[in-house]
C-alpha cells in the first residue's frame, strides 16, 4: 500500500505514480482528485435511507450541481463469516453527486443522512467532502462488530441473535467482516451512528457496554490500517432521539447527533 504525505485541502488534481521494473517503466495516472476529510456514514434503516425518500427531495436533487466538490461512495450489502480485506461489491463507486446516484431507489444508495451532513460541512469548510455510505436496515450492532468487542463485552455467550428480532442480518461481526473491515486503510476524519432499534428486544441491557466496545475497536481498526493517518481517536457522531409518547400524539419527534 502506498501512502501519501497529508496535503492541503484542494483538487481536482492529477496524480501519477511511476515504478521501474528493471528496464520497464510503468505511470499510472489518477485524474480528478480531490483532498478533504472522508466520512464513514454507519447504521440501520435510518441511516439507510435513501436522499428521495426524504421531504423536499425534489429540491435537494436539483441542487446538486452546487456540491461538484462532495464525493460519495456507497457499500453494497453483503455478509462474510471472516474478516476481508476488500469489499466483494460496491452499489456507488466514488462518484459526484447527481440528482440520478442521490436519488436511486428506495433504501439503494445515497443514505440521505449521510448526504445531508456531507452537504452541511461542505457549505461550513468550503473544502472538498468525501461521504461513504456502508448501511443496512434492521441490523442489530452485533452484526457491526468485531468478534474482539463483542468478547468484551460477554456478548458470545448469550448464544445466537433471535432471527425474529431483527429484520437484515442477524449473525455476529458479518457486517463488520464485509462492510467495514474492508475500509480499514482509509485516512477517516470521522464517524457517524444511526442505530439502535434493533436492539430494543436484543442485549439491550448490554448497549452500554457494545456501543462504546465497537468505537474503541473502530477507532483502533482505522488508526492502524491508515497507519497512523487516522486520527487514534477520531470524531465518532451519533443520534441519540427521544420518541414522541401516545399519550401525547402532538409532541414532536426530537433528535440529536452528538460528536464523542
């Protein structure tokens, strides 16, 4: 792996790499490419839903000739019993954002919140933003995380993810092993959470123990596979939300993303 010396937010750039095999030189040239921080957008359904599901998504998608300098990226959904180290398929190579890959299907690609916090740092940096999108709905976090968290936290001995409780995958560290692990060389400035509901009826009880279990061991993970670029502890957001009461129909939903 090669890895760059950290540059200046900027781009479009052209990069080219140049290596010698004995009398053979062989260039490798990268067109448009842009420095900036790189987001790494996680959860279930709420994180998974896609930029046209949303209100005003009409105007959001015809706006997006003002973000030529945001660029997405979404994981397809796939599970592995082992850790990999490259993703088996990609929905969204990297790709600027146009009213067509942000408004592709329902629950497809681009997460909607991923796309909307992007936009919102783009217009406050005004630098380049890079967005990935790696999500799937109904997930509890143990398929999130890695065998060593969930050791941690005593979860592998409470037996198998009751198949009736969640909606996608309900095996331990498969989408850790697919989803994410694969991303591990990336230089990431940060993180963002969105889920939760899945494990209403599953090791609730031990939330306290695998949510913050899973961002030490994403935070090590990213540190050491950038080697070191990777902040060792990076911004790790998350929506923390208060459901609105029966009892009280005309309370409003309120949420809130916090920066840990």
């Amino acid at each position: 792996m090669v890895v760059l010396d950290p540059m200046k937010p900027g781009g479009p750039y052209k990069v080219m790499a140049q290596q010698t095999f004995g009398r053979k030189n062989i260039t490798l040239r990268v067109h448009d490419v842009l420095f900036g921080d790189v987001w790494l957008c996680s959860g279930q359904s709420n994180m998974q839903m896609t930029v046209s599901q949303i209100f005003n998504a009409t105007k959001e998608l015809a706006n997006t000739a003002a973000y030529q300098s945001v660029r997405i990226f979404s994981v397809s959904l796939v599970q592995a019993e082992r850790e990999l180290e490259d993703l088996a398929q990609v929905d969204l190579q990297w790709a600027k954002p146009t009213s067509e890959n942000l408004g592709h299907g329902i629950f497809k690609y681009m997460s909607a919140v991923c796309w909307l916090f992007g936009r919102s740092l783009y217009d406050t940096l005004q630098y380049p933003i890079g967005l990935v999108s790696s999500s799937w709905a109904g997930t509890p976090i143990e398929a999130w995380s890695s065998g060593r968290s969930l050791r941690a936290c005593g979860v592998l001995t409470r037996g198998l993810i009751p198949s009736d409780s969640v909606t996608g995958p309900s095996k331990y560290s498969v989408l850790w092993n697919a989803m994410i692990h694969p991303l591990h060389n990336m230089t990431l400035k940060g993180v963002i959470w969105y889920q939760g509901e899945s494990n209403v009826n599953f090791n609730r009880d031990l939330y306290n123990c695998t949510f913050p279990a899973l961002i030490e061991d994403w935070r090590q993970t990213f540190h050491r596979g950038s080697q070191g670029q990777t902040e060792r502890f990076f911004p790790f957001g998350f929506v923390q939300f208060q459901i609105t009461s029966f009892l009280l129909p005309l309370q409003p939903l309120q949420f809130f993303l916090r920066i840990f």
